[in-house]
C-alpha cells in the first residue's frame, strides 16, 4: 500500500458535459494511459494505481524517476506511452504480463513515460494540503528531469485541446 502520508485514492477528473465557464479553473489534458502515484517511501520505490495495485514491476524503466526524488515523496500523474507521435493505450495493455522476461523485452522496445501533473508529498512535506495553484508551483520547482502535463488558466487554451490533441490520443 502507498506510505502514510500519501493521500489515496488521488483525486479524479469528473465527466461533465461542457467546459466550465466561469470560477478560477485550472485545465489540463486528460492524458490516455493509466493513472500512477509514483512514491520513493524511504529509499522503496513503487508506482501505485489507483486501485491501490502496485505497477513498478510492469514499468520498471520508470524506477530511475523514482530515485531522482527524495525519500518520503509521491507525484501524482499518468504512465503513457507514446508511438509515432500518439499515445498508445493498446500499448500500454501489453505492459501488464506475468512473465518478467516479456515485460523487461516490451520495457526497452515500447519505454513508457510518467507525465506528472501533481505533487502530493516531498521530502515528508505534506504538499498535498496546499492550494492547487501552489502545488503547481512546487512542482515545477522541485521536479527537474520530469516530464510535467501542461495547464492553462485560460478556457480557450483548453477549447482547443478539445479541438486538437484527440488525435494525439489524449
């Protein structure tokens, strides 16, 4: 199970039926993979899903971001993996095998990638408890050699997404 201090299940988009139009909103992509807490619980490294299942032995070339953190830090993001410039989720359902000899071959043909896009815990701070928007900040700070998802504050930013980045598979 994911450390003490790590707050699960994280929390999840809700389906709505249009973008909404007025509040302080924050947009991001929704990102087309499976959703991952990546944790370095005192030197153990591990990658949650959000079933609480762990994932690290299905990605195990994500295990080099999980010691770029200090112990006692968890991000919150999505494992992707990107084919000719689009995700691919079908992909991403060959990774989950039994067989350690397949999942290390797929790992060095088909490499996934870890998209973070919050910080819920680093160095034992509790960032989680923070305002989103200096979550945010932390992360940027804190998370060098990430690969971070982008956001905007701008509805149309999020308008074009919408228009856009579906053939990229997000």
């Amino acid at each position: 199970m994911p450390g003490p201090n790590v707050p699960f299940p994280p929390m999840e988009a809700e389906l709505v039926d249009a973008l909404p139009r007025e509040g302080d909103w924050q947009f991001e992509p929704k990102w087309d993979g499976f959703r991952g807490v990546i944790e370095n619980d005192g030197g153990e490294l591990a990658i949650w899903s959000r079933n609480e299942r762990p994932l690290l032995r299905y990605f195990p070339e994500l295990a080099a971001l999980g010691e770029r953190m200090p112990a006692h830090s968890a991000l919150d993001g999505e494992i992707v993996i990107e084919q000719d410039g689009r995700l691919d989720f079908d992909a991403m359902q060959t990774r989950l095998h039994p067989a350690e000899s397949r999942v290390r071959r797929l790992a060095a043909e088909i490499p996934a990638q870890f998209i973070a896009f919050d910080l819920l815990l680093w160095d034992g701070e509790e960032i989680h408890r923070k305002p989103l928007e200096d979550r945010r900040a932390e992360l940027e700070r804190r998370t060098e050699g990430f690969r971070l998802s982008p956001y905007s504050r701008h509805q149309g930013d999020a308008e074009r997404w919408l228009d856009t980045i579906e053939t990229a598979g997000l």
